[in-house]
C-alpha cells in the first residue's frame, strides 16, 4: 500500500513529454491573453487616474489590516510600488514572458514569474477583476510551476520526466469547473431542468456574438437538445476523468467539442480557451502526436529519464498541500449550498467553481447619452456613446473579440441588473467624461463629442431583443432613467467623487 501511494505520489509519465509541451504552450498563450490588454486598458480602470485607482485600494487594505500583515493576506508586487509605470512594465513583463513560453521556452522561474505577475494584478483589480477565470488561471498556473525543469528553459532538452500527479492535479481542477458548473446550474434556475434556458441564453449572455441570434431562433427542439448536451457534458463526463486513459480521452473529446460550440455562440474571453489547455492533460503523446508538427517530434528524445530525489520531495509535498486545501472546496461542490468562484486562501491554489447558475430571462442595456445644450429641456437631442462589443445602435453588428479582454464592456453589463448606486464606478467614470478624461475616453469605442466634452451625461436603461426582421440586429424599449443628467459642476456628484477621495477634475 506504501508503494502504491509512493507511485501515485512521485510517479515519472514517460509517455507524456508532449501533453506537458502542448500544456505550457497552452498556459503561455492564456497569460498573453490575461497580460496583453493591460496595455491598453489598466491605466484607465486602476491606474492613478482611472476608474478605481489600486493605490486607494492598497490604502484601505493597509489601513484595516496594518503592515505587515496586509502583505501576507493581499499578496501583489504592487505593495512595492503602486505607479503607473510600475504597472505597465509589469503589464509589458507578463506579455513578453508570456510570449516566451509560447515560443516553446519555459522553465520553474518563468512559470512562477508569471503567476505572480497574475496574482499581483488580480489581488488590486477589485471589480474588473472579479471573474472565475482569474482564480482558474491562478490555480493552473501554480501547478505549471513545478512542470518543467528548474532552470533549463528548453523543450526536450532535459533529464526531468513528466509528472504523473500534475497531470492529476489538473484533472482535478477540470472537474471542480465541470461539475461546479453544472451543479450550479441544477440549483440556480429551474430553466435548466427543464432545458429551456437557451431560449433567453444567447440573447441575454454578456456580449453576444454574430451567431447568438441565429442560435436564439433555433427550433425549440434544437435548444433543448444543447441543454441535454451541456448537463451530459457538465455532470456525467467530468467523473470518467478518474478512470482509465481511454475514458479520459473520450471525456477530453466531449469538453473539447462543448468549448468550441460556447466559443461560437457568444465572447467569453479567454475562460474557454482556459479550459481547453486544462483539457490536454485527459490525452498523452500517441494522441497529441497526430496533430504535432514534425519539426517538433524530431526533438523528443526516447531515452530513459527518472526523479531526483529533491524532485521526488518537493512533489510529495505539493500533493499533501494540495489534498489537504483540496477539502473545502470539495464540501462546497457536494453540499447543498454551493457557491461558485470562490477561493479559501489568499493564493487561489485549489478554488471552487461554476458558471451562469442563474440565468436572466431579458436583456438590459444601460446606453450613456451626452448633450452639449446649456439647458435640459424636453427638446434637448441626447447623443449616445459606443461601448466596445456591447450593443447599443440597432444596427450595430454583434462582434466577435474573444480571447480579448474588454472589461468595462463586461461590469457594465452586470451594472445593467442593478443600480447605479451599486456601480460607483460607473458614475466616475461618466465624471471623467464630463471633463473630457482622455483615460476614460479611451474606454469608449466612440466618442461622439470630440475636444469638446458634452455639457450634461445622462444614462437611459433599455430592453434589448434580437430582432430576425429587417435590417436591424435589435429590437430595443426604454424602460426608464437608470443615472438621471448630470454635470461636472453636480453637487451630489461631486460629493461622491470626496467620499470615495478620487481625484477631482479631469
């Protein structure tokens, strides 16, 4: 029995120099796709002078737990310098580590470079970061940190076998997301028993794609049949990842084909294409050798390797720490009061799961519209912004942006469900508008006004159906005011800018 665990513990998978291959690749290019659209967008939501600037959220976190404490619990590079310069040479480092380990070089301090380079912005993101995905990434990306060799960037070039007990591990976490997910689902909405949920999917997911509407219109029959399919995918496949190789193949084809219809029908960033890299580890070389180059082939070498003992240590210690951090979100997965996308540690290392446990029945658009009149009368003529991706003119087409990253399209789309009194940075950021904020106007897909900001920005909320008549890709009603008009020079907006001690002006 000893020798059994010992095995599991520090076993060598001769078999599997290219599942680690193609999984480094994978996580490579999920980093560029978490690092790259920093460049362009950080400094507009947490910059010094964005959005939610992360040197007040640092102040606040030290301020409530002192130092160094804070440190320990809120872990970020940021503690050391919080300006924006510091952060876009952080931005610029992920990216270009990240472009490294796509290019096939990769080694244990690149990897743990990388996570904590996503640890360090996810930890300051507050709001835009506030996504499942970011904590999968995290979880993933500290397992790749004991793949490859310590040092020796090169693929194939070292004696370091693949480890059995990774790859186990990644399995793990692709079931927690699975399962989670369809779990959540069962006990979310009762559309989901009842294999109607397609029915408002499409039209309501948060930035649809051009083929949401035809998928919208799809025969009933068809729609219930993708819901039967997603319960099949989500609740009965994720435990043939416990059995032998060739069920674990055949559930990795089911996921695979399950990701690739989601990735079609709407944008979901990069979460899809994360769990396309945390699914190469359900097949080994015979399968991945039929879809890999034979430029790359010709470099895998045949010969023999095995674990130093440090290695043999080091995993045994990571598999007895992850077992044991293992136990929470297993009892979150299996009771009755599942939550989904939580961490119970301050690293993310194993997290719980789950995605669209409720699912919203109509689609609500909050559309920003600015005037240059001194005066709001009832003639007053309202110019609305564009918003990248997010549907606004009628006539707009749905694009299609993933693995892309926009976030303000994203929380804009949950500000929709609430109020604006829930959003404060929605309000800030029709403030930096008003005062024609070049950062805050780099958000917005167009500017309709110019050098000349508009004199008051008001925000109308809207119903928003597909429309399969005419031209127009939407059908919209106004439902009411959700941010009734306001100006730079507005008391009660000026007064919020104090209180939360954003810098005024633009």
């Amino acid at each position: 029995m000893k020798d059994k665990i010992k095995n599991f513990l520090t076993s060598e998978d001769d078999n599997s120099y290219l599942t680690r291959f193609w999984l480094l690749r994978g996580l490579g290019l999920i980093y560029f796709c978490a690092f790259f659209p920093l460049l362009f967008q950080f400094k507009a939501l947490l910059g010094q002078d964005g959005l939610l600037p992360l040197s007040l959220h640092l102040e606040n976190i030290h301020n409530y737990y002192g130092a160094p404490l804070s440190w320990w619990k809120v872990p970020t590079l940021f503690w050391i310098n919080y300006s924006d310069t510091f952060a876009l040479f952080l931005a610029y480092l992920g990216t270009t580590l990240a472009i490294v380990v796509i290019f096939g070089f990769a080694n244990s301090l690149i990897m743990a470079l990388l996570w904590l380079l996503q640890i360090s912005f996810y930890h300051v993101g507050q709001t835009f970061w506030s996504f499942g995905w970011e904590t999968n990434l995290l979880e993933i990306g500290f397992l790749a940190i004991f793949l490859p060799p310590f040092l020796n960037p090169r693929p194939f070039k070292n004696n370091l076998p693949p480890s059995t007990i990774l790859f186990f591990f990644y399995r793990w976490a692709l079931f927690r997301v699975m399962l989670g997910s369809g779990l959540i689902k069962l006990r979310g909405h009762e559309c989901w028993t009842k294999l109607t949920c397609l029915k408002y999917h499409f039209e309501t997911q948060p930035i649809p794609g051009p083929l949401s509407s035809f998928l919208h219109f799809l025969p009933e029959p068809l729609l219930k049949g993708a819901v039967f399919f997603n319960h099949f995918a989500e609740l009965i496949v994720p435990w043939l990842l416990f059995f032998s190789l060739p069920f674990r193949q055949f559930a990795g084809i089911i996921f695979l084909i399950f990701q690739l219809g989601i990735m079609i029908s709407g944008n979901y960033a990069w979460i899809n294409y994360l769990t396309i890299v945390m699914i190469i580890p359900c097949f080994n070389d015979n399968i991945l050798r039929k879809v890999t180059p034979k430029k790359i082939l010709n470099k895998l070498k045949n010969e023999k390797q095995t674990f130093k003992t440090s290695r043999k240590i080091t995993l045994t210690i990571l598999t007895i720490l992850l077992l044991l951090l293992s136990y929470r979100p297993l009892k979150n997965l299996i009771g009755p009061k599942q939550i989904m996308n939580t961490s119970y540690d301050q690293f993310h290392l194993v997290n719980s799961y789950g995605l669209f446990g409720g699912v919203t029945t109509k689609r609500y658009e909050i559309i920003l519209k600015g005037t240059r009149d001194k005066k709001i009368t009832p003639q007053t003529k309202w110019i609305e912004y564009s918003i990248p991706c997010k549907p606004g003119d009628i006539e707009k087409r749905p694009c299609f942006i993933s693995p892309y990253h926009y976030r303000i399209t994203w929380q804009i789309w949950f500000a929709a469900m609430g109020s604006y009194q829930h959003n404060p940075w929605l309000v800030h950021w029709v403030y930096k508008i008003l005062h024609g904020n070049k950062l805050a106007l780099s958000l917005l897909e167009t500017n309709p006004f110019g050098n000349l900001p508009p004199t008051f920005i008001k925000a109308d909320l809207y119903l928003y159906k597909f429309n399969n008549k005419g031209p127009e890709w939407y059908k919209r009603e106004w439902i009411k005011i959700y941010l009734p008009p306001l100006s730079k020079n507005h008391l009660g907006l000026q007064k919020l800018i104090l209180q939360n001690n954003w810098p005024p002006g633009p």
